[in-house]
C-alpha cells in the first residue's frame, strides 16, 4: 500500500521545529505528599505539565531499558516512547507486507512521529503500555498464556514470552458458559478476566447462560444462581490492578431481561448501597455504645454495679447485639477490652465499600424491542430457564422496568442495552448475536473477540483562521490510523485461544474521537443545537466511512477479513443504511430497522462536510461491493479518560466540557487559573472584539488582584494597617484563588500585623472566623470584590456577551458560583443520537442528571434514548452514590437536600438535649474557655526527645486546649506539632469528644518511638502523638488500660470531676466542617464530581464516558 506524506512534507524530520524542553514530572496526594517524581523528562514544548505528567508516570517504561538508550533503565525523552510504538507498528507492517515499499514504510513511521508528538491522535492505554516492549529494547519475560494467530499461516500458537507480541487491546467480551471448571465455563472466565486485567484492559460479559438460582444441576441438587457467581468476579476484579497501576480493574456485567434472576440483579447494588449505609450507622452506634460500657466498667469495677447495667441497657435497646454486648463485657472482665472500635464511612475507597459486592463492575440489562413493548403495552414478560428455554414465571413488563428505572435513580446502575438496536446494525449476525460490550460500552460485538481503540483529537484538525474544518487532514489521518489498527491486530497476542482466534477472524478496529465539546464551542456552536449535532454526525460520518474505505482497500490488496464471505449480505445492508443515514433518507428507504436513526440534516451541515460525508460512504460501499472489508466494525466513540489528558484535550469523546475555568499546573508545581481554551477563539469566531473577548475573560476568570478593586481593594487593606510585603504574598496566591476568603484568612498575616488590626488570640486559632468581616467589610464588597479578583467562573451576565450566544458556552454542570445554565440530559441524549447512526460500534457516555431529577425524569430518559436508536445508555444522577457528598448538590427543586443541609448547618428545628440515638456523631457551636484556666503540665522523654505537654480546662474541669512543644527538634516539625495541637484545640472546643481523639491516634506509629522516661503510668509509646494521647486518655478519660503502670487519681484541682458521657452537646447554629468536606465543595463548584481519586487522592475527578478520570494524575476507572 503507498503512504502519502502530508503532515511532514517538507521537513527534515517528524520532530522539525519543535521545540524540546527538560521538566520535572511530579505529582503530589492531596494532602501534598510526593507521590510520582522524575526528573529531566524531555517532552514538546508546546505540551502541557498534566501531558508531560500522564507520560512519566503513566506510560514511560521504568525498568528493562537498555543502557545505550538510559543510563538508570527507564525512559525519559517523549521521542523515545513515539520511537518505540512507531517503529512497532511499521516493522509489523513491514513484516505483513503493508507498505508497497521501504520509502512507504519511512513515511508512515514519520507521519505517526509527527500526529504523536503534536498531539493529533493516541492510541488506548495498553498500546503505551506494552507495545515495542521487545521490538525496541528486547524485553521479553516469562509467557503468560497468551495465543496469537500467524499471519503468514493462519496457524493459532502460543505465545512464546510476554512482550515479543504485545497486548495492545483495550477492549474484551468474553463468553461465560454454564459450565463451572470446564474449558469457558466460569472459573476459566475468572482466569482469562485476569489475565485481560494484568495487562492494562477492560472485559465485558453476559452472564445469562448460567442458571437461575433453583434450576436443577446435571448432577443432582439445585443452582446457588447466578449471583453468588457474580459475587466472586466481582471480588476477583476488586483485587487486581489494571496494567500494573494503580486503578481497578475496568469490567462490565451484561444480564438479559428474560432471565429468572433478573430482579435480584436489577437490585444488587441498591442493595449493597444500603448495606453500607447500615454498615457507616451501625459501626457508629455500636462503637459509642462499647465504649460507654467498658468506660462504665473500667470506673466501677463491676459488671453488676447500676453504670454497667445501665449502659448495657441502652446499648440492647438501640439493637446492638446481645452477644457482642456479652463479648465487650467478658474481654473488659478479663483485662483484655478492645482500645478501638472501627468506625466505617461513606468513603468509596473506605472499608464499608470494600466489604460490600457489586462495586468492580459497570452493570447493563439486555432489553430488546419486544420487552420495551411490552412495558409500553402494560403486557406480561416471561422469564426463562436456562436449561430447557422453559417459562419459569412471568412477571408484568412495567413492574420489572419500574425496577429498573428506580435502581438506577437510587444508585446509577443498571444501564441498558438494546438488544434489538444493537443487532439490528450487526455486521456479522451470521455467525451469532452480539450479546455483551466491554466495561464502557463503545464496544460490542460477537463474544471472545478483541478491539483496539486509538482516538482523534478533532481540535487539531480545526484551522481557526479559515473558520471550518480541515477535512483534507483529517482524513488522512483516519487512514494511517485505521492501518495502524489494522497492523494491531496482526501483532497482537491474545488472553485466551478463542480470543485470538475470533479477533483474527473479524479483525475489529475501534477508531474514535476526542475534544468535541471543544471543537463544538470553538466553532461557536451550542452542544445541545441542531448545528453542534450536525456537525459532530458530520465528522463521525466521515471518520466510519473513510475507515470503512481504507479497510475495503486493504481487503482489495491483502483480502477481506475470513468471515466476510458468511456474512456479505448482512454487512452490505448496514453499510447501506450508514450511507442512507449519510443522506437523510425518509425512513422507509432503511433495510431492517426497527427505529430509524437521526440522519445528516442539510438543512443544519456545513456544505463541505455533508459532501465529504456522503462522499466517503458511497466509496466505502463502492469498493465494499467489490472488495469486501478488511475489518468487521472499524469505529466506536471511547471515554478517552486517560489519552485525553495526554493530547491536552480540554474534553473527553463525545463530552462537552465540564468547566469555564482550568486550573493549569506549573511545571515547577502549584496551579494557576486560567480561561478555558476554547472560549477565547469562541467568542472571536462570534464576532467580539479582541476588547470585549478581554472584558469577558477578566469577567469569567478574574482580574488576579485586588488592585483598584470594589470593596476589599488592596489599597482598603493597606490602609487598615497591612504592610505592602504581606498584601503582595496574598497577589501572588490570588493567581489561582477560587474566593476571596481563601486567601484573606488570619493565617495569612504575621502576628504583628495581626496585632496592629486589634485581632483576639482566640481568633487566630479558628480557621473560619471571618478577618474580612471584622474588618468592617459588607457581604457586598467583598462579594465585589471576589468578582473583581476571582471572576465569577461563568459567563452568565458578563459585559458584552449576547443572550443569544450563552448556549455556546453551556458545560454539563452549572460553572461558577452564579451559573445556572447547564445542558439538560436531552441534550446529551440528542449528540448521542446525532453521532450513532455513523459509529460501527456504540459511544461510551454518561447522561448526567441533576440532582433533583426525579424518578419519572430517569424513565423519560430511558425511553428517549431508546426511541433516538441507541444502542446504550448509561446515567448518572448528581448525587446517587452514598459516597459522593450532598454538600453543594442541592438546588432550589431539591427541599429535601436543602433540608437536610440547613439541618446539618443547625439552622433548621434543634434536636432537643439529650442523647443522640442514630449513632450519629453530635456537634456543637462552639464552648469559648475562661480566660483565667487550669490544667496541667506534664514533660516526658519518649526515643531521648523531650515533649511538654500543656492543657487547658473549662471550669467542670473537661479538657479544651492542648499545648505542645519539643524545644529542641527543628522549626518545621514543632511547627506541624503546634499546628497538630491547634487543630486538636479547635476540635475539643466544637465537641468533638476526646475520646474520638483518643481511638484515633493511640497506637499511631512513627519515629521517635520506644522507651519513655519521666512520665509516671506511660513508660513504651509507639510515636509521639501515642505518647500524647494516652496521657490525656488517662488523665481525664481514666483509660487505665492505656496505662503501664495502674495511676492514682490525677486531679490538679478542685474544680475537676469525672467527665460525663452522659451530658449531651447541643446542636446549634455553627457546624465546622472537614478540610475533605470543604475541598469536596470547592471541587464540585469547579465542575468536579467532589469524589477523590482513588490512586493520587485530589479531588478532581470528572465524568469521562460511563466511567470517571482524574485531571491532576490521569487515572481512570475505565479501560482506554
């Protein structure tokens, strides 16, 4: 095949003009811990830090190296990874006689140089994982069990070592028969799934062959069911990691809406979402409950005396089991009382997920066109055996889709699947129905077949100056990488030997595209338009049908895939209906459908576009017709999660964006705020001037100071009494502030400063009192003044923007602290409907809904993807995940988010006194200490450092401040110890019992540890902080078991008694909040999900296809 050189005509190499620059890649947790570092990462000047990051620590090869190539074995230069996969891909070509000649094979390898180094196109994960592993560097290691078919023969072998063929696919559909240890039954399944996950891929599965629970076995007795199954893949997948990173392992369940155990699986995960919510309560109440009895014990002595009987009592009455009260009571007898009992929160990293099933997988039901028919009709559906095909039971269609529908209101799960649509436009149903799609859905096709996916990035065919798109180029670039795809397969080693087998047979290439919602507002375009969906049906017509073109060139030179033959008719016809669609055509002109897609419009498509769309379609069934097709499906839409954020794409697939304003990482660490990309070209493509697109910015972004400000200006400040060097550190951090007051808090000024504006000592120590405030700032001028320097994050009522023109600028949540405008789930479900009619696979996407949508607005939407001919549908309800926070999510629709968040604020009815029964943790307005307080000191030496620890009491002689110091360590370690104590402090005096201190940090471990000296009852401590709190546990909550030696009574004064836990704390009109409650927060008004990532713990997860990506470190929990 001859290659045309296009994008490096002319230059002396790939890599011509660009210019190299030396960085460091690191990437820090939230709480700001190093955990990724390379140094001298030599990457495009042109790329981002978040790129030049993905590509250090997600795809750079760490070890195995040659020495020639790096010094310490691992790679660092950009050109060395673009080397290593383009050379792949040509010597493979070459090896199966792709290129007409070795001047073709060179501009391929250029041309590839060229779109990976400028950022043009990626292709999926395991390709930069694993391909040129052993063609580039030699590296080889221990097979693995993979197969491969040989392309010279056609012969299935094993693969001899891990890496001479590399896994570069992504995509997986495995078939599970009902069969349990046998070859493709179940505990194979578990095996292949493995293996898959181990190498950086994804897999799908139905499971509807296996028998319903109650079915009778071969050998006698009754099925346990499909569930516990399930249950076990599901525990499985939790444990292994993707491609030796650290993300979950990416898997889909796929269940038929026939099959007898529907219903339990339709409610699988609302039920484990309530386990955990039982599990968060319960571990509450049960631990205040154990530990008041073994306090009540350890006072009295006795398990008879009337404080013992009375806990007891309690702790029955609130249900705590009468064994485990039994267990607390006979350790607490034997001296051997548990120090801590485990309380488990909503965290979806945290111990009650973990121990809860359902929580590896992405779950879809299979419905056909008949069952959405029958709910539709109010009729009866059968369920069946798997056995004998038999009817078990029927069940009313619309009873089962109310299921359906409220399972995924309740927690997002399940999605569906359309049956009929999906094998409607089945290229090969000759040779069975496709039956399940891999863990994102864009890929669904037969079972035990493979997809490779590379991605587009749209935005860099776009020339801004000419104003449309570059058709010529892009192409092009479909055509090298459809080869490139195509030569994928030929190399690729497989998991299993059907996988291989059949992914020979059918060669599927998934071909898609990012940056959409990007390319879409450059152009000035709505996302929910008529135009913005013509345009993107446009541009994946084009992408499939050239795709389809070069495939049908391949098959005229090397042959059509070896099941084309079976299936010439059937393929045709979908074909035929891709072009027809191209058209327009009235409905009755489609073969074989049952709903008719939304075709091109001319009446909205670019002239240019529309023609080269219809174009490309009538050569791919021109040569179709003559040649057949090198490939059984060529495209499908992926989430582009992690490859996204190595091309700079400000959106993923199919996506619009999410935000107006980025927060951009600096090559030497820290953030800066900046507008999104594409709405400067927007606003010029929309005809502003280069003044008012400037207006506009500043409006969205802000200014960056408080210079000449409204309000809080910075002269205001000066002349309150805040010198000019501390007023120009708070300009330096307004570069990337989200309010004012982030930057404007007493932490921010020296003691001295502190001091000249008249602020209380007690102030200083409280994280949310309001400086701006008491310095006689309105809610007004400061709300002024935030706009000035912050921006409003929006566009919504920003100078010289036209009402007409804000849809342009719609993100899929409100941006800001004044947006109100989003893109309604209709929308997201028209771009779908626009983009599938021209995909030979399916789109991989969320439809996000807000949080007040209700239960009918799920159904509606179910039913309007299913009526606009989607294949799948996947939702996302703002908010249905226990572990995704309430704070922030509520609107003026949702009474019962507002409720609950005034009621946590206290500003709703007050409880009354007394004690909280749910288990829940009571919090309180703040108890100020008297001036004049007692306490005590007590020094100690733990590791030969010495420690003081201070304290200061209220009058009933309760503990509520502590100091510390260890005078001779360095000025940062007593800074974070003084620091430590404050936090401790500011807890103590908002409620927070002691003892929750206490079960939280006794046993900690850390250096200095070991003998301790001078203290009378403690004499080992693992750290210091255990030192800490086993000293006030003793002193004030008589923790004798935390003692080494038995103590007398410790009191210092008089106006000491015996803490009480029987004195409630009230609830009142001040709630403090966590730093992760407050980071949540501000994430989610910066269009974040508010959930932490799982592998690097900042909280900028966003949605990204039916799965979530993080923009600080790029990890996923999908499998592209």
């Amino acid at each position: 095949m001859k290659i045309a050189r296009r994008f490096t005509e002319g230059l002396s190499d790939p890599y011509d003009g660009i210019t190299w620059e030396t960085r460091v890649s690191e990437i820090r947790d939230v709480e700001g811990r190093v955990i990724f570092r390379q140094e001298n990462v030599v990457v495009p000047s042109f790329w981002s830090q978040i790129a030049t990051d993905i590509l250090a620590q997600k795809y750079f090869r760490r070890r195995g190296v040659p020495v020639e190539v790096s010094p310490d074995g691992r790679e660092y230069d950009a050109r060395q990874v673009f080397h290593r996969l383009a050379y792949t891909w040509m010597w493979w070509g070459k090896e199966a006689g792709y290129f007409d000649s070795e001047e073709d094979a060179r501009v391929f390898y250029d041309e590839v140089c060229y779109m990976l180094a400028h950022q043009m196109a990626a292709p999926n994960s395991p390709q930069w994982f694993n391909t040129g592993l052993h063609a580039v560097y030699g590296i080889e290691g221990p097979p693995q069990g993979h197969y491969y078919v040989d392309h010279r023969t056609g012969e299935l072998k094993k693969s001899a070592n891990a890496y001479s063929r590399p896994q570069p696919h992504a995509c997986f559909i495995l078939d599970v028969e009902d069969d349990l240890v046998g070859e493709g039954g179940i505990m194979d399944a578990l095996h292949r799934e493995a293996r898959i996950f181990k190498y950086g891929s994804g897999t799908g599965s139905n499971f509807s062959k296996i028998r319903a629970e109650g079915e009778p076995l071969s050998g006698g007795g009754m099925s346990s069911g499909l569930m516990s199954f399930l249950k076990v893949f599901d525990r499985s997948a939790a444990a292994i990691k993707s491609g030796g990173t650290t993300r979950r392992a990416a898997k889909m369940v796929v269940l038929d809406v026939d099959h007898p155990d529907i219903l339990t699986f339709v409610r699988w995960k609302v039920e484990e979402e309530y386990k955990v919510a039982s599990l968060v309560a319960g571990s509450r109440l049960v631990a205040r409950h154990a530990r008041e009895i073994l306090s009540a014990y350890r006072s009295e002595g006795d398990v008879g005396a009337a404080a013992v009987r009375d806990a007891v009592g309690r702790a029955l009455e609130a249900g705590v089991p009468e064994q485990f009260v039994h267990q607390v009571l006979r350790l607490a007898e034997e001296g051997m009382g548990p120090e801590e009992f485990p309380v488990y929160t909503t965290d979806w990293e945290g111990e009650a997920y973990a121990t809860v099933s359902g929580q590896s997988s992405n779950n879809s039901v299979r419905v056909p066109h008949e069952f959405m028919l029958a709910v539709q009709e109010d009729r009866e559906w059968p369920l069946t055996a798997r056995t004998t095909g038999e009817v078990v039971r029927t069940v009313r269609a619309r009873d089962l889709w109310n299921e359906i529908v409220l399972a995924a209101w309740r927690c997002a799960d399940p999605g569906l699947q359309f049956d009929t649509t999906i094998n409607e436009w089945h290229t090969c149903p000759a040779d069975g129905r496709i039956r399940a799609s891999n863990p994102c859905s864009e890929y669904m096709f037969l079972d035990d077949t493979a997809c490779n996916l590379a991605s587009l990035n749209l935005l860099a065919f776009y020339d801004e100056e000419e104003g449309r798109f570059d058709v010529e180029s892009f192409v092009h670039a479909v055509d090298i990488w459809t080869l490139i795809l195509e030569i994928s397969v030929v190399m690729a080693q497989f998991p299993s030997a059907e996988v291989a087998r059949r992914s020979y047979l059918y060669r599927t290439l998934g071909l898609g595209f990012a940056n959409l919602g990007s390319l879409l507002m450059v152009m000035g375009l709505p996302y929910d338009s008529e135009e913005g969906r013509a345009v993107a049906g446009a541009i994946a017509a084009i992408m499939t049908g050239r795709a389809y073109h070069m495939s049908a060139r391949m098959a005229a030179e090397w042959g059509p895939f070896p099941r084309f033959e079976a299936n010439r008719e059937h393929m045709l016809r979908v074909i035929r209906n891709h072009a027809r669609a191209a058209r327009h055509a009235p409905p009755e002109e489609y073969e074989g459908l049952s709903v008719t897609p939304m075709g091109l419009d001319p009446d909205h498509t670019p002239g240019y576009l529309l023609e080269t769309a219809r174009r490309v379609w009538d050569e791919a069934l021109e040569w179709g017709e003559r040649h057949g097709f090198r490939n059984a499906q060529v495209s499908a839409i992926a989430p582009t999660g992690t490859i996204g954020l190595l091309m700079d794409c400000d959106t993923t697939g199919i996506e619009p964006d999410y935000a107006l304003v980025k927060f951009k990482k600096l090559a030497g660490g820290g953030y800066f705020k900046i507008i999104n990309r594409s709405v400067p070209p927007a606003l010029r493509r929309l005809g502003y001037s280069a003044e008012q697109v400037e207006e506009i910015v500043r409006y969205c972004v802000g200014r960056g100071t408080l210079k000449g400000a409204p309000g809080v200006s910075y002269e205001a400040l000066r002349e309150k009494g805040i010198p000019e060097e501390e007023l120009e550190a708070v300009e330096e951090r307004l570069r990337g502030a989200f309010s004012l007051r982030g930057v404007l808090g007493v932490w921010a000024f020296s003691p001295g400063t502190l001091d000249r504006l008249g602020v209380p000592e007690e102030a200083r120590k409280d994280p949310s009192f309001d400086l701006l405030g008491f310095l006689g700032f309105s809610e007004e001028e400061v709300s002024a003044a935030e706009e000035w320097a912050c921006g409003a994050m929006t566009l919504e009522g920003a100078p010289h923007l036209r009402e007409e023109h804000l849809p342009v600028f719609d993100t899929a949540t409100p941006s800001g602290r004044k947006g109100s405008r989003a893109i309604s789930w209709r929308g997201h479900i028209l771009m779908m409907a626009a983009v599938q009619p021209f995909v030979s696979g399916a789109i991989s996407k969320t439809i996000n809904m807000p949080q007040s949508a209700t239960v009918r607005d799920v159904e509606e939407a179910y039913l309007l993807s299913w009526r606009s001919m989607l294949k799948a549908v996947a939702l996302y309800r703002d908010g249905s995940k226990l572990s995704q926070p309430l704070v922030g999510a509520g609107s003026a629709r949702d009474r019962a988010a507002e409720v609950i968040a005034e009621t946590e604020r206290g500003v709703g009815t007050a409880r009354p006194a007394g004690r909280v029964e749910d288990g829940g943790l009571p919090r309180g307005k703040r108890r100020v200490l008297p001036p004049r307080r007692t306490g005590y000191t007590q020094k100690a030496k733990i590791g030969g450092h010495s420690l003081f620890i201070r304290t200061g009491e209220y009058e009933d002689g309760t503990p509520g401040e502590i100091f510390l110091d260890m005078y001779k360590e360095g000025a940062a370690f007593r800074s974070l110890l003084n620091s430590f104590a404050i936090a401790v402090s500011l807890g103590l005096q908002y409620g927070v019992p002691l003892e929750e201190f206490v079960d939280a940090f006794v046993f900690t471990r850390f250096e200095p540890n070991g003998m301790v000296q001078g203290h009378p009852y403690i004499k080992m401590a693992t750290s210091v902080i255990d030192l800490i709190f086993r000293d006030l546990a003793i002193s004030y909550l008589k923790r004798y078991d935390l003692a080494h030696v038995t103590p007398e009574d410790l009191s210092s004064t008089e106006l000491r008694r015996e803490v009480s836990l029987e004195e409630p704390l009230h609830r009142g009109e001040e709630v403090p909040r966590s730093r992760k409650d407050v980071l949540r927060e501000e994430a989610r008004r910066r269009g974040y999900e508010g959930d932490p990532c799982p592998v690097c713990g900042n909280f900028t997860m966003v949605r990204n296809g039916t799965c979530l990506k993080c923009e600080t470190c790029g990890a996923t929990t999908g499998c592209s």
